[in-house]
C-alpha cells in the first residue's frame, strides 16, 4: 500500500470513530438513564399446562405494549424459552415498589392473572431485584 493511500484511509477512519461514538450516545443503550441505582426490578417466570402454550402466548403477548405504556414501568421484556415453548420469562423494572405493587393493580395485569388458572401451571415464580450500577 503507498503511502497517501494508507493516509487516505487512516484519515477515513479517524473521521468515522466520533461519527460512531456520537451514534452510540444516541444509540440502543440511551434509555438506561432512566433507571436509577435502586429501582425495582422483578423476574417473573410461568409456564403454560401442557397443550395450552399458544394460548398462554396469545394471552400475555397484549402485555407488552400495554405494559410499556405506563408512564411508571421503565423496562419490560416478556421472553420464551426456545427450549421449553410455554415458559416465559418477563423482566421488568419500575423506579419503586410502589410503582410495581400499581402496575400489579391495573386492570389489564387483574385480567391476566384471572386467565392463569386454566393455562398455567403452579403459578407465577417472581424474584425481586433491586438495581445496583446505575
């Protein structure tokens, strides 16, 4: 490679890396400003009775945006299993348990949790966390 090529393309590299830094602070992780050291966070795991696991889906799937409209819920992920189709898995995190607890009370999450009987079994494992490096 001759030298102004090897210039010319240095030059191009050190033009892009601000262009990359800057599109990262504006990038996927600019939301975690919003969660502050000490926000509540939960881990909810259910699994659907055999032979109900697209109803389960069908069912909690609505959750999402429902859920991410509320102005106090700051993260929400419902995930499956891609092991164990009917196992979900939700991560959640609010700024308090008390936005947590008012979240639970909606009634969106009331009519949820009235459809598990008939499609889930052994109910809701919850693990509560709290954020510690924010």
């Amino acid at each position: 490679m001759n030298f102004r090529l090897g210039l010319t393309l240095l030059t191009g590299i050190a033009f892009a890396v601000p262009a990359t830094t800057t599109l990262a602070a504006d990038g996927p992780g600019k939301g975690y400003e919003a969660v502050q050291t000490g926000a509540y966070s939960v881990v909810a795991e259910i699994s659907a009775k055999p032979g109900k696991e697209a109803e389960l889906r069908s069912a909690t799937i609505p959750l999402v945006k429902l859920v991410r409209g509320d102005p106090k819920n700051l993260v929400y992920f419902l995930q499956e299993d891609r092991d164990n189709p009917g196992r979900f898995v939700f991560y959640e995190v609010f700024a308090s348990k008390a936005d947590f607890d008012a979240h639970n009370e909606t009634p969106y999450v009331k009519d949820w949790f009235a459809k598990l009987p008939s499609l889930a079994q052994g109910g809701v494992k919850v693990t509560k966390l709290e954020i510690l490096n924010n």
